[in-house]
C-alpha cells in the first residue's frame, strides 16, 4: 500500500482519539496489523473493512489512488494464455480504420446459433470447465460481432445485439472469476451497451449485476453500490402481476448494492437493500430459473445465503456459522421445498462456513465443508482467495501433524503453511 493510506488511517485514528493499541482492539485485530499499515505495510481488504468499521468511517475513506507493484520476472500465464480472447474483445488500432464492409460479407449469420453456443458456454462456465470457456469465447465473439455487423437495422438486428450482449456478458463474467479485471470491463460494458441499444432493460439489468462483482472484486464500493441503486429504479417492477424475471433482476441488483454497502461500512443502507431483496424473492416464492439472466437462480435461498456474507464481511464467525444451522430458508428442507440454489451460490455458502467455522477454531468442520467445495466444484475453488486463507488459517491453528486430507487441500489451493 502507499504511504497515502497509512496517513488516512493515521489521521482517522487521531481523529477518535485512540492510541494503536486501542484501534487494534476495536477492529478485532493486533496491534502489529495497525502498525504494519500505518508504516505503509500491504493490507488484506477484509483488515481495511474492520479499521474503517472501529473508526466509524467507510472503507473508500480510507482507500487510495495506488500505484501497481513491480511484477517481477516470470510474466503472468493468463496474459499469454487469453491472448485470442484479449485479441477478441480489444482489437488492435492504428492509424487505418478497418473496412467496415469486410465484416458483413460471407454466409448470413445463423444469430439462433450463435445464441445457442452461448447457451452451451454459460454451462461449461457453470460446470467449471473454464479452459474449455476460454477455448469457446473467442470464436463466439467474432462470429457474434459479424452477425451485429450484418444486420443493420430491424429484429434481426436486435437480435444480433441481443446475442452479442449475452457472449460479452459470459465472458465478463468468466473473465471477473479468473481475475483478469481489464478485459472484464470491456465485456460488461460492452454487454450493458448492447442491451440497453437492442431496448432489453432486463438483459441491460444482468450485465449491471456483472458490473457490480467486478468493482467488488476491485474495491470500488461506492461506485458498484450506486450503480445497482439506479438500476434498480429502472428495472423495478411498478405494476402486480409483473414477470418473475423482472423481480429477479431487480432482487439480484438489491443483492450487489447491499454487498457494496456492507463492505463500505454502510450497515443500514446494506439492510434496506437486504428487505427489498427478500421482497422480491417472496413475489418469486420459490427459485426461479432463468440461464439467460445474470441471476440463473433467484429465490428466498439465495437471497438468505447472500445475506450470509453481511456477516462475513464485519468478522462475526460465530453469526455465520449459527445462522447457517438455524436459519429455515437455509436447511436442506427447504431447498427441497423453496427450490435449490445455483451452483455459484451453493458453493459459496459452504465456503463462508468452511471460513467461519475455522475462525470458530472447528477445524474438522471447517474441512469438512472445503471438501466438499472441492468435489463439487474444484477449479472454482482454486481461483476463490477465501479458500487460501481458509486453508492458511487451518495450517496455522493446527497443532498437530497435518492430516492427508489437509495436505492434499493445501496443495490443491497453493497454500504453503
């Protein structure tokens, strides 16, 4: 971090009229940790969310514009290994422009085709076969791109865009979950782009959600929490008897804004975002499902496990971990009743657990649920940051000699104890 963000800390500090020791106490970290940032020391997001939390600040207070740190030798693989996807999504410019009556010769685009490939992708993506949705989604863009160029005007162009905007959205999001944060912008944007000129608020209203994760994923809280806000007044349904699809998305945004808002040290406006998604799942009544949507599934369980991370994210294990064993809408009754979760959501809650229930100092339970995480989705895992330090805290906690499951998950997570 920089020498900015120890002086914003610093300064808010003084300004509450707390030693360091007494900051440590109140974010439920050690003393070390407050003097390691304050002498401009690298800080995990979830410490600066707990700081901003004991000086009664929001988290972006405390951030910082931050210069990149040197990359080292080795040249990161993913650079070298998206090279067609990147080529795809961010075509090379000089001085020349491209002859725009190339791209619309050739055979008509079969746009239904094109929109079932996706289809087929989204499925690779939700399966975790990510090498396979790198494989796919260059070609799919460029054929996607030749079919909006192709129709200039009338459905058959609403349709191409249409088709582009779903192939940009999968890619953004694929390329949000393996961290290659750049080129993720440039196909949400361009997915939210080409839904909102093809007149489809609700797939407009998707590629917002996708939106939102990104910027999570970056630390721009506020920016990911007023997006969703807006939105979410474009997309709210205003009359009874709206479509179960138009509750979803409008849930689902009320999901990223209260994600943003915890995470900023905004627990009441996190709560009033909570209510209207338990609105809007209660309307759905039970999950509904829809692989067309940035939500596939939406319903009272998700919106109980997302409501989870609230927890999470202000360092309450003990709510986490007790909640998930009370709460209704989070037995395994109830998803039988009230309709399963997605994949992503399934998986995530169980890692939440894993995590909480190791800062409980179960560490058998915590195992218990990161095996299964890793069977149900493993490469998933592997690209989850809450699954390293999960695993980290096990191998520290652990006193004894390190069982084979425990060194098989270190090894499969990268995690040296």
């Amino acid at each position: 971090m920089t020498t900015e963000l120890a002086d914003n800390v610093r300064k808010y500090r003084r300004r509450a009229g707390l030693s360091q020791e007494e900051l440590a106490y109140a974010a439920g970290v050690s003393p070390g940790t407050v003097r390691k940032v304050e002498q401009g020391g690298t800080v995990r997001m979830e410490t600066l969310h707990a700081l901003a939390r004991a000086l009664g600040v929001t988290t972006s207070a405390l951030m910082v514009p931050d210069a990149p740190e040197p990359v080292g030798l080795a040249e990161e693989p993913n650079r070298v290994n998206l090279l067609r996807l990147r080529a795809a999504l961010t075509p090379a410019v000089g001085l020349v422009d491209p002859d725009p009556d190339t791209a619309a010769v050739g055979d008509e685009p079969n746009v239904p085709a094109i929109g079932r490939s996706v289809r087929d992708t989204w499925s690779l993506y939700f399966c975790d076969r990510y090498k396979s949705v790198a494989g796919q989604l260059p070609d799919l863009l460029i054929e996607a791109d030749r079919a909006v160029a192709y129709y200039t005007s009338g459905e058959e162009q609403q349709q191409a865009l249409l088709a582009r905007a779903e192939a940009l959205r999968l890619a953004g999001n694929y390329l949000t979950q393996v961290r290659q944060y750049d080129i993720a912008y440039t196909a949400l944007r361009g997915a939210i782009t080409d839904a909102r000129q093809a007149g489809d608020v609700l797939a407009a209203g998707s590629g917002v959600g996708g939106m939102c994760w990104l910027l999570l994923r970056q630390g721009r809280l506020e920016e990911a929490e007023r997006i969703a806000v807006q939105s979410m007044d474009v997309v709210e349904p205003r009359i009874s008897g709206a479509a179960p699809d138009q509750y979803a998305v409008w849930g689902g945004l009320a999901m990223e804004a209260a994600a943003a808002a915890v995470r900023n040290n905004r627990p009441g406006e996190a709560a009033e975002y909570r209510r209207a998604a338990r609105v809007a799942a209660a309307v759905v009544g039970t999950a509904h499902r829809n692989a067309s949507r940035f939500w596939s599934v939406f319903g009272p369980v998700t919106v109980a496990m997302r409501a989870l991370e609230d927890s999470t994210v202000v360092g309450d294990a003990r709510a986490v971990v007790r909640r998930a064993a009370e709460q209704e809408e989070l037995s395994s009754k109830a998803w039988k009743r009230l309709g399963a979760p997605s994949a992503d959501d399934g998986n995530r809650f169980i890692l939440e657990v894993a995590h909480a229930q190791t800062r409980c100092g179960d560490l058998s339970a915590a195992m218990e649920e990161l095996t299964r995480a890793r069977a149900a989705a493993p490469q998933w895992l592997r690209h989850q940051r809450m699954a390293a330090e999960t695993m980290q805290e096990i191998l520290k906690k652990r006193k004894r000699t390190l069982t084979t499951e425990m060194r098989e998950m270190a090894a499969h997570l990268g995690v040296v104890g």
